[in-house]
C-alpha cells in the first residue's frame, strides 16, 4: 500500500503579509513555504469538486481549500498559486462578498474579504469557488427550510457571478446535521467537506469529506508531518504514539489504554 494513500484536503483560512491574528491564518511567507514543499517533494494540487472523480487523481494529490475568501488570499496565496501553476478552492460566504468577516470575536484589516471582480478573476484562471453558505451561520442553528435557503442562494449568487455551476459546499464552523446533509442534496451540492481531520476513504461520503487544519505555526516541517499523518496534532508526542503503536501491532501486542 502507499504510503500516501488516498486524496489528502488541507484547510486554510487567512494569508496575511503580516503576523497572523487568527490562530487558524498562515503568513503569507509560511504559505509560499508550503508551495515550495509540494513543488520539491512532488504533490500535485487539485480542485475540491475533482474528487468526484477520485480514481483519476494521482499519487500525492493535495486539495487546498480556504475557508471565507479573506482579501488576504489575493495576493498571499492566490498569485503565488497561479505562478506556479497550481489550483485551490475558495468556499465564499456570499452575503459578505467585498466585506469583513463580522462573525469573528474580533475587528481587525485581517478580517477583510474578497470582492465580486477578485473572485470571478480566481475563478476565470482556473480555481475553483464553492459555497460556504451566505450568513456564514451555524447551519444546526435554523430549521431545514432555512438551511436550504442558505445552500440555494449562495449557490445561486455564485454561478451568476462565475456563469458556471457551483457544486462543492464548506459547512461554516464545520457545524452540520442531518438537516443540513437533506439540504446539500437538495440545493444541488455534489460534494461539501467538514473540519473533521483524517484520510478520505476509498469512498468517502461525498457530503462529509475531512479536512486537515492548518494552524499559524504551521511551517513545512509541520506541514510535512500533517500529510504523512491526516491529523491537526502532530506534535512529536503524538507522532511518537503514532509508531510505537505500530510496533506494537507488527509484535502482536495488544496495546493497553
Ligand atoms: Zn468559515
């Protein structure tokens, strides 16, 4: 078996030049970081709704996803991305298109969002724009007909914006139901991921597909051991459990809790 077995989705959110506020933004300069390491280590990049065709991606294919659409993006992941000839998929809360991310706890010139014209702009160079519903709520806070409402226009907004389909979904917060799974199928979605960490299985549920976090410190030495392992914590201890369980499994030891 591979080593790296199977599609593997990184979640950013934030690109800014300078220190990140959030915890769950990368600077700009750790981002070009991570271009280089898939460059060097041979990672090809993939949009999100290309899983549904997940038997023709190659070995070591990375999706990258954002989170929000941050103004950010533009130039810290977005350019540097198109430079190297790589894609990503950006999930847009559209009601907040050319605005500020007002559901985060704090105000800041980080929290500002990507206009209309940057975004048909992403998307006429080949990435891709997902919904990421159009208030940005908690999807099990309202009823079904709501939940729909949120999936229908966003998704409506953006095809007029892009004149294609839009068919890939990011639950905000990574917050769903089973409301919101009848919704996704009911707005017409294809494919929506969640934040819960891990590999995709050969056959993933094409409505809850994992995501890896990425985390302000997340150098490409961190990045490196995220993709050997699909988790957010890959501190040493962790990775050290990680092989000694492994070692115990070859011996045929039970491994005690
Ligand atoms: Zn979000």
């Amino acid at each position: 078996m591979s080593r790296y077995p199977s599609p593997i989705v990184l979640m950013y959110h934030g690109t800014p030049k300078e220190t990140p506020i959030s915890r769950y933004s990368l600077q700009a300069r750790l981002f070009k970081k991570h271009i280089q390491y898939f460059k060097k280590n041979g990672w090809h990049t993939a949009l999100f709704r290309d899983l549904l065709d997940i038997k023709s991606l190659p070995e070591k294919t990375v999706i990258l996803t954002f989170d929000d659409g941050y103004l950010d993006n533009y130039l810290g992941a977005y350019l540097p991305l198109l430079e190297n000839q790589m894609k990503a998929t950006w999930f847009i809360a559209t009601k907040h298109i050319s605005n500020s991310a007002n559901w985060l706890p704090f105000r800041s010139p980080q929290n500002d969002l990507l206009s209309h014209v940057q975004i048909l702009d992403m998307h006429r160079n080949q990435m891709e724009i997902g919904s990421h519903t159009c208030s940005h709520r908690e999807l099990p806070s309202l009823h079904l007909n709501a939940q729909i409402d949120e999936l229908i226009h966003s998704k409506k907004l953006l095809e007029t914006l892009t004149n294609s389909s839009v068919t890939s979904l990011a639950y905000p917060f990574g917050r769903y139901n089973t409301d919101s799974l009848i919704a996704a199928r009911e707005a017409g979605y294809n494919l929506a991921c969640t934040t819960q960490p891990g590999w995709l299985h050969l056959e993933p549920n094409p409505l809850l597909i994992r995501r890896i976090t990425i985390f302000s410190g997340d150098d490409d030495k961190i990045l490196a051991r995220k993709l050997s392992f699909a988790d957010n914590d890959v501190s040493w201890p962790k990775v050290m459990r990680y092989y000694s369980d492994r070692v115990l499994d070859r011996l045929g030891l039970v491994k005690s809790e």
